[in-house]
C-alpha cells in the first residue's frame, strides 16, 4: 500500500515537470533578470531569519517610532511581507473607492455604506492592530460621513477567541502558577465570555477566597504584530501628510492623528498601565480612600475639584452614582489582567426607566473627566456601561485613556463662558488655544460665519422654548425632534465652515464627542424625546459658576458668573438675551 502511494505520488510529479520547465526563463536576458531578483531576496530572508523572533523585552513600555523602526530595519523580509499583505487589502478598496468619486457616487449613502462595508472586511482580516485603527476612525465625524463610522464602529464585535491552552499558557509565562491553580472556573465554565481584538476575558473564582473576578489574557504574539504594524502606519501616515501639504489646503494631520492612536493602542498593549487608569478613577469617583498623587498636575486637578463636584461622590459601599470595579494587583501582570467581576445588565439593555435615570448621570461622568479631572475614559462603547444590582453606574475597560492638557481644561470653560455671552470673536481665539484652527487662520473671514451659526442656534432654542409654552408643555426644551431638525441644518453650515477652513478636532475631544454620542444613542431607546443638550445643560451652569468662583476665568470671572446665574434662574430669558446680543451685530451670510 505505501509504496504503491509513493509510487502514485511519484508519477503525479512527473507530470508537474514539464509545468515547471516553462516557469523557468528562456533567454538569457530573463534569466539574468530573475537571478537578480532571486539572490538578494534570498539574501534579505536569510538576514531577517538570522534575527530571531521579536521578544517583549526588546519592545519599549510606550509608543517609540524610532524604536520600532530600529527593530523592523534589521528584519526586512517580515516588514515587507506585511506591507505586501496591507497593500493588497489596500488597492483594491482604493481603486473601488477612485472609481465611485470618479462616477459621482460618493454622495450617495447608501455607496458610502457598501465602501464602509468593504473597508470593515478588509480590517477584520487583517488582524487586531487594524481592527483598533478602525476603531479609532469610527468616532472621528470630521474626517468620515455618517454611514461609514456606523459600519466601522460593528469592528467592536469583530474579534473570534483564541485557544484557551494558549490563554492558560500566558498566565503561567506571566504569572507563574497554572491558570487552575490560581483560578476555579467550574461554576462558570472554561470558556472565555467575551473576546476584543486584543484579548478575552473569562470569568472565574479566585481560589482560596472564592471571589469572582474577571481575568483578561492578551492574544499571544501582539506586541510584536502591532509593533510592525504601527510602523507600517507610520510611513504611510508620512506619505499622506507629504501629499496633503503639497496639493491641498488642509493642515496636514495624518502623523499627529496616527501618533495619538498608537500612543493609545500600544498603551492599551500594557495591562499594567490598564490597571493604574482604573485606580485613577477609583480616586477621581470616591470608590476607595487611596489619596491622590503627590504630582504638581493632580494636586492642581485636585485643587480644581475638592471645593466643588459635579458629582455626589461616596465609597464602594454606599450610594455613589459612578462605580468603578477594582483591581487584584497580585493576579495582574503586562499580560494579563484581573480586576472585579461587575454583576449587572448592560445599559444599553435595561428598562426605559434606568437608561432614563442613568444616562444623565452618565453625562455629568464623562463631563467631569474632561472639564474636572483632566483624565477620561476614551472607549465607553454600550459593551463597557453596565448597570450594578444597586443602580449604579459602572464604567469597565480602561485599557484606553488619555489626558486632557492642563491649559485646555480652564479654556473650554472660557470657551463656555465666550459661547454664553455671544463673543464670537474671543470664541475663535479658544478655537485656535484648543488647537481646532491654527494660529494663522483667517479670523476676519470666519468670525462672521461663527456669528450667523451661533444666533441660528440661539434662534432654534427660542422657537422651540416659545412652542413648548404655548402647546403648554412644562419642559423649555420641548419639541426635541422640531429643534433636532433645526440643528441638522446648522450642523450642514458648520461642516460647511470646517471644510473651507483648515480644521481638525484634537483627538481627546473627538473621544469625548463619541463617549456623549453613544450616551445619547443609549438614552433614545429609553425615551424617544432625551436630549443630550438639556441633560447636560445644569452641569456646565453648575461648572461655570464654580470656575467663575474659583478665580480661574481671569477676565471673564464676573461676567461668568453673571451668566451662570441668570441662565439657572432663566433659560429662556437668557437665551432671549444672548441672541439679542447676536443681532445687534453685523453678520455676514455663510457663502458656502
């Protein structure tokens, strides 16, 4: 039988002789050519072998380009099949994509959706670093439309699960003991309960106490694939830029956009750091008794937060509106982490009535991290909300956080300030301090156009505060679909603005932006007629008051807290009032 199989095989590759014979080049010239080629790939794969595998030790603990760099240059033949792969993932989509702006289909939503559609395929196979760079582009509204941030953010739900040998097997590496010895999970099963595109979780009990924890185990091999991958990125994010300076009139933004996310997503790789984010909001939200750092950043923030807080603040055990779970250092590690199993529904899913008693809440949270703490959580998708059996809110995942600079957390109060007092032009200047516009942009050109938009804004309050009145309704904020409708044609003007103007969100504000959109979307399936605008207004009165107080406002101090109070003794007379101030001066008609 065997050898009547060889000798099958045998004569099967006989018949492939002949195949390969007229592979092989004829003339001489083509010989030459195809040696030329062969030899110094040959060459450049037996270097890149001679260089062993890429080990954790030899990668920093943050995002180094020139680091990466260094180590991808000595393995070329890798850096170059990568690139290879990327490339015909990436000429396809692009030569899809020339095509439709070409016939004109760009506009059309629905072509949109089948390139997003395409795009979010190709990510999905090209593995975890791609996936998280789809994710950081979902929540960017100034770069892509509508349709295709919505198929890009389903990239959450993208990632299978790996072989648990392979999970048990990096407990052990990391920690030192053998996942059973360490963990029980016979009441819940050996199986992970969910997968990301950087890892999965399972839920098991701590053995010896009996705790339930939530254990998350990094897919192996990431460091080094995102470390290829990144520098990859890199070299393409220069070329845009190149290309974007010389043929167009936007600020080039592709480094700093790609600098921003893989700072975020090589941060996220270290589960150490994931674990100090989570006992930073511990201390930020009262949920234990640890001080604050001794660092001249937090004991400023900790200045600017102790005589006022937008949120009642308590411990782990009483009636704390914002709960954060917490960390078991002695089961976390680079790779692995283990924090509190949080027991609740997720917020997206519970009864009309909590999303609608929750959701502000969830507002004031994500206010306080950008305005107070100067420290937010930059991936609060529906999946890391819940709600505990005590109704309280719990945020979870804190592999992605960022800072907010120091400087920009006192100007976005005085951006705050110079919106409620109709001052458009001191309002363009924190535009420019907050680094949506630059230094050199033309301020006697948009000045005017900020003004028309912002007392159409003012216009659509009023018309709806007056139709609420006379329908009887008792909210000033009624109506919230009529004024949404409103507001979806001021928005048409602004994107106008942007697209003649050289503007870009900073990246922690788009972060931010997205946490309050995916609030927003949660609370309309609670109540059909939340508004985003009216839950968030008493805070950002409440936290301009308290600037005003504080001294923190310079100039603007007095008139802030003149505002503050008539507008919580007044909506609608000090809306009356703003757009007052907004027609008594010249403004010029948007010619868009």
């Amino acid at each position: 039988m065997l050898l009547a199989r060889v000798a099958r095989y045998g004569t099967a590759g006989e018949r492939q002789i002949p195949r390969l014979r007229r592979m092989i080049p004829r003339s001489a010239a083509s010989r030459r050519l195809a040696l030329g080629v062969a030899l110094p790939t040959a060459a450049l794969v037996l270097w890149d072998a001679s260089q062993g595998p890429v080990l954790e030790k030899d990668l920093p603990r943050h995002y180094d380009e020139a680091c990466f760099g260094a180590i991808w240059t000595q393995r070329p033949a890798r850096a170059v099949y990568r690139a290879c792969s990327v490339l015909c993932e990436a000429v396809p989509l692009a030569t899809s994509l020339a095509l439709a702006a070409g016939l004109g289909e760009l506009g059309s939503e629905e072509v949109q959706r089948q390139q997003a559609c395409a795009l979010r395929e190709a990510l999905v196979r090209l593995g975890p670093a791609l996936i998280k760079l789809g994710q950081a582009m979902s929540i960017r509204p100034d770069i892509l439309p509508a349709p295709v941030l919505v198929e890009l953010q389903r990239l959450v739900d993208a990632c299978p699960c790996f072989a648990d040998e392979k999970a048990h097997a990096i407990v052990l590496a990391e920690l030192g003991k053998n996942f059973g010895d360490l963990f029980d999970a016979a009441e819940f099963g050996i199986k992970p309960v969910a997968a990301a595109s950087l890892g999965q979780v399972y839920r098991v009990r701590v053995r010896g106490t009996g705790e339930v924890v939530a254990v998350k185990v990094q897919r192996p091999d990431m460091m080094a694939s995102i470390s290829l991958d990144l520098q990859i990125l890199a070299v393409l994010a220069s070329t845009l830029d190149l290309l974007t300076a010389t043929f167009t009139r936007q600020q080039p933004y592709h480094c700093d956009l790609l600098r921003a996310f893989a700072s975020a997503a090589w941060a996220e790789l270290d589960y150490e750091n994931e674990a100090s984010n989570q006992e930073r909001f511990r201390r930020n939200f009262g949920c234990e008794n640890s001080p604050r750092d001794d660092s001249q950043r937090t004991a400023a923030l900790s200045r600017r937060s102790s005589s006022w807080l937008p949120l009642r603040r308590g411990t782990a055990d009483n009636s704390s509106e914002v709960y954060i779970p917490r960390v078991y250092h002695e089961f976390t590690s680079r790779r692995v982490l283990t924090t509190e199993w949080i027991e609740g529904e997720y917020l997206a899913r519970s009864p009309p009535a909590v999303i609608r008693r929750l959701v502000p809440i969830g507002v004031n949270c994500f206010l306080k991290q950008l305005c107070t703490d100067g420290f937010f959580h930059c991936d609060p998708h529906p999946g890391n909300l819940l709600v505990t059996p005590g109704g309280r809110l719990a945020l979870i995942d804190f592999g992605l956080c960022a800072e907010v600079p120091l400087p920009h957390i006192s100007r976005i109060s005085a951006a705050i300030v110079h919106t409620m007092s109709a001052d458009t032009v001191q309002l363009v200047e924190d535009g420019i301090a907050l680094g949506f516009l630059p230094v050199d942009v033309d301020r006697t050109e948009l000045v005017p156009l900020i003004q028309n938009v912002l007392s159409t804004s003012t216009k659509a309050v009023l018309e709806q505060g007056a139709e609420a009145a006379s329908l009887g309704v008792s909210s000033s904020y009624g109506a919230v679909q009529r004024r949404k409708r409103h507001f979806s044609n001021i928005t048409d003007d602004l994107n106008g603005i942007f697209f003649r103007f050289p503007f870009r969100v900073p990246d922690y504000f788009a972060l931010v932006t997205r946490a309050l959109v995916v609030l927003e979307g949660i609370a309309l399936t609670g109540d059909p007629n939340f508004d985003i605008l009216e839950s968030a207004f008493p805070w950002v009165l409440n936290h301009t008051l308290h600037e005003a107080k504080q001294g923190r406002l310079g100039a603007d101090a007095l008139t802030a807290g003149r505002l503050a109070l008539e507008a919580i003794a007044s909506p609608e007379r000090a809306a009356g009032k703003l757009a007052a101030q907004l027609q008594a001066r010249p403004t010029a008609q948007p010619s868009l």
